[in-house]
C-alpha cells in the first residue's frame, strides 16, 4: 500500500513509511512577487545589453570603454546571481530523505541538483535556527530574492549543515518534529533488521 502524502503549509509535503522518510519544500511565490522579480530581471538584462553595446562601440583606449567595461562585468554578476534565484524560485525545491543510516539534502532546480548525505549517527544538534527580525543579515536572507533563509540545522563533525529554506516558525517546527523522529526511528529500525538477517 502506497504511503499517504502529507503536508505542511502550503509549501511541505512528505511521505513516512517505517524505513523512509521523504520531505519535498517548494520554493514558489505568490504570482505578484513573481512579477516583481520579473520585471527586475528584465531591467538587469536591458542594463546588461546596454553597458556591452556601449563598451563595444566607444573608442579603443578610452576611459568610457573601460568604464563600460568593468559596468559590464558588475551587471553580468547580477544578472547570474538573481537569474540562479529567479529560476529558483520558478522551479526550485528542497529534497529531504532519510532511509536506512542516511540522511540526504538536495537543493534541485528541475532535475539538476547534487545531494549531500549524511550519516545519522554523525548528525548533531538537529533543531529550529532561531531567527531575529532584528538582525539585518537574517532578515535580507528571508527575503524573495534571496536564496537563504534556512531554518532548520544540525551540526555534522565540524561542520554545520542548514536547510529549510524561509519556512514559518510553525512549520519549521513542525518540520523539525517529524525529521527528528525519523532519525531515530528509521536508522534503528535498519540496524534491528541487520542483526536479524545477521543471526
């Protein structure tokens, strides 16, 4: 019997069977803060277009020309950057999945995206990331164009691990309940199964 698809939000959805758990966050936003950001990708490119038929057409040597340039090079960086989040934001998602003694986190953009895998018995801390309003830094990362934002972390070695992208404190919360039972459950579940094949 195939599992049940549950949700969080509007943005979470995941599926638990006793030797899995697999968590999906979107990371879509609401039509008019997609127009917005449209319509900033589409200045950002017309800027680019510009700076590049200036630089190409001012006299060789000039300062104009190195000032298009190096105007190019600076506009090109922006439009690389939020085009990544632009996408992001278009079909991006957070892919979570716990099964056996591993945990994997992939930030895929359509089928692209490498994952990261983590073994249970190594993860550390697993919890809620405070997050303070207050603080310019944390409050720009929430931001809809921005990539950041995460919400849920643990440390693995010496490493710290983030993820959950600009989720509400509820559900990040409620997120945070159902990854934690299922690293406890799921990788002592493998191991009881190991020993029973072993004996």
């Amino acid at each position: 019997m195939a599992e049940r698809t549950q949700t969080i939000g509007e943005r979470i959805q995941f599926k638990r069977s006793p030797d899995e758990l697999q968590v999906v966050i979107t990371q879509q936003i609401p039509r008019h803060k997609e127009a917005i950001f449209f319509a900033w990708m589409v200045a950002l490119f017309c800027a680019l277009f510009a700076f590049i038929y200036l630089w190409l057409t001012s006299p060789s040597e000039s300062d104009q020309r190195i000032f298009f340039a190096v105007g190019s090079a600076f506009v090109t960086f922006f439009v690389v950057r939020y085009g990544k989040v632009f996408l992001w934001r278009r079909m991006g998602k957070e892919m979570i999945r716990i099964r056996e003694e591993e945990l994997t986190i992939r930030n895929a953009i359509g089928s692209s995206g490498r994952p990261q895998v983590f073994q249970t018995d190594n993860i550390r801390k697993f919890g809620v990331i405070p997050y303070d309003f207050t603080k310019f830094g944390q409050f720009m990362d929430r931001a809809f164009w921005e990539m950041g934002g995460e919400t849920l972390g643990f440390e693995h070695f010496k490493s710290k691990i983030r993820f959950g992208k600009q989720l509400e404190e509820k559900e990040a919360k409620q997120l945070a309940r159902v990854i934690e039972k299922a690293l406890v459950e799921i990788p002592k579940r493998t191991r009881a199964k190991k020993k029973k094949a072993e004996a």
